[in-house]
C-alpha cells in the first residue's frame, strides 16, 4: 500500500523493527536447529516489511484476524459519523489523568503489531513491541521486540535510527522529535495554526515537491496523526481530537471493528490513501484511542494488511526501564 501525503516518517523504526526481527528470530531458530537431532525443522520469519501503515507495531491472533478481515466490508449503517466521533474522543481524553516528562527521560510504549509478509497474500506475522522514545527528542529511539508466540524471545534493546528515504543505507544525523507533546496549544484554532507552521518531517525523497506536499490543505493532519505515535497531554490531546474532526473525507466504517488485542472499537477511515485504506479505532464505548489498522485493495477486493494496539504508554528516566 502506497501513500500520498499521509505517509509519515515512524514508518522507518517500524521497517527497521521487522527487518531486525526478522534477523533476531532466524539467529535463534539456528541456533535451536544446532542443539536438536536432526531430521527436525525449524520455521522461522522472513521477509517482512511495513509500508503505508500508521502507529508503532502489534500483534493479533489468528481468530482475531479472520473477524477483523470479515468485517472490513459489513455494510451495516453507522451510528455517527466521523465528527461525532473525534468529538467524543476529545470528551475522553479530557477525563485521562496527565503524565508530565523531563526532556531527558523517556516516553514508553508497548503495543501488539500484526502484519502480512506480502500485501494481499501470505501469511501473517505477530510481534510485541517496546519503544522508549525521547520525551524532549534529545536522543534516538530505543526499541526491543519478540515474537508474540515466543514469550522468551526478545531481541537485545538497540537504537533505531531512521534511514534516509533518498538512502535507506544512510542513517540520518539528526535525533528524533520528542515523544512527548507537552506545549502544545489546548485550543483547537490555535492548534491547527500551530500544525500548519510545525509540519512533521516526512523526509521526502529528493526532487519531491516539498512545497506542495508541506503546504498542502492535508498536511496539518497529517502531523496531528504522527503525534498520536508518542504522548500528548489530555487537554492538549482534546483539541488535537477537535482538529481531526474538521479533516474533509474522514468516515467512519460500519459495523463492529475488533483491534489487534481484541477489543470492541470503531474505526475511522482516514483521506489522501493510494491503494488500500487506513483507519482509526476508538473504543466503541469509552472513546479511548486504541490503535490503527491498514488495508490493501487488489483486484477490487480489500484485506487486512496491518494493525496496530496501542496497550500502554508511561514515562520512564531510560531506555529499557518498565513502568
């Protein structure tokens, strides 16, 4: 699934995180296969990769999986529409309790991550995942990771850096955005000026148009999504919700969504997809963000690429510390 001006530059530490799985797991398959009797096979990942996908990375299981891709066109009429729900999603983040961040410590999130080894084919792959991004953006994102099936199986906690999108053997020099949002404007007027003059940085491949894709009418929305990926306080957070709401082609899929963790939620189409789909999902009856999901549509006929569960996020003082 390709993008236009929706895609966004976390893209790179989920592309890197399969590509080190995907290497964590082969090493550890091996070096099972040695200690076994032979005649004995061992399955390990490959060939993952992750494109045109909001969020950080989570997992799904099967059956979870089966309900989620079977109602990816129930027709059922909505409730609300996308507004309605934006504004509901600002009236609960509202009531979540404020975590406050040094800019030297840390914002850490764990969420469940499923994706497809191929885009409309192929089985799909599980893993779990723990981000410790720099809460001021003063120091590279910290990451481990592990097959959802294999509780023991956690890869060493290393840096991620991004890859150039002109380059991907190059790594960038600069350090990430901070994770944690906390000047942001509470009033959604203001917030929406705010991301106008702060768009997130898309890393462009060069000879894009970067005067069209920044000053583009989507672009603010665009960085309000990205900021869903770390911590924005809850007030903060409301008006970053009120804003969403004003984005033109946002609608809300019918019928009952289930997330990568199994929860009840409802999901939004977002705009501005080449190819696929990619949507939303808030609890279906407290409102609460709960992740993302990515589809692909090929031959007129749409599945489920990617999801995504967001299960919790603290403020810690260093990478690898658990709340």
């Amino acid at each position: 699934m390709t993008m236009n001006e929706t895609e966004r530059s976390p893209q790179g530490f989920e592309e890197q995180l399969l590509r080190d799985l995907t290497a964590h797991v082969a090493h550890r398959a091996e070096m099972e296969s040695a200690a076994r009797p032979t005649g004995r096979r061992t399955a390990f990942f490959s060939g993952w990769r992750l494109a045109g996908a909001f969020g950080l990375a989570v997992a799904l299981t099967a059956g979870g999986l089966a309900v989620q891709t079977m109602r990816l066109g129930d027709q059922s009429p909505p409730t609300a529409n996308a507004s309605e729900i934006f504004h509901l999603a600002a009236d609960a983040a509202r009531q979540q309790p404020e975590l406050t961040a040094r800019p030297d410590q840390y914002v850490f999130t764990e969420s469940l991550v499923t994706i497809r080894d191929r885009p409309a084919s192929g089985p799909y792959q599980t893993i779990r995942n723990q981000l410790w991004q720099s809460a001021g953006g003063v120091a590279y994102t910290q990451g481990r990771y592990r097959p959802e099936t294999d509780p023991n199986g956690w890869g060493e906690l290393r840096v991620l850096k991004m890859g150039d999108a002109a380059d991907p053997t190059k790594e960038l020099d600069a350090f990430q955005p901070p994770a944690y949002q906390g000047n942001l404007p509470t009033d959604p007027d203001e917030l929406l000026r705010y991301l106008r003059e702060h768009p997130v940085d898309l890393h462009l491949p060069e000879g894009a148009d970067e005067e069209a894709v920044y000053g583009g009418e989507s672009m603010p929305y665009t960085t309000a999504r990205w900021m869903l990926d770390g911590y924005v306080p809850p007030r903060a957070l409301a008006a970053l919700y009120e804003v969403l709401a004003r984005e033109p082609g946002a609608v809300v899929i019918s019928g009952d969504v289930v997330d990568a963790a199994g929860r009840h939620g409802v999901a939004i189409r977002m705009p501005g997809v080449i190819g696929g789909n990619s949507d939303l999902i808030f609890d279906r009856d407290t409102h609460v963000y709960l992740g993302t999901r990515g589809s692909v549509i090929r031959n007129g006929k749409e599945s489920l690429y990617n999801a995504v569960a967001l299960l919790r996020i603290a403020i810690v003082d260093r990478p690898g510390q658990l709340p």
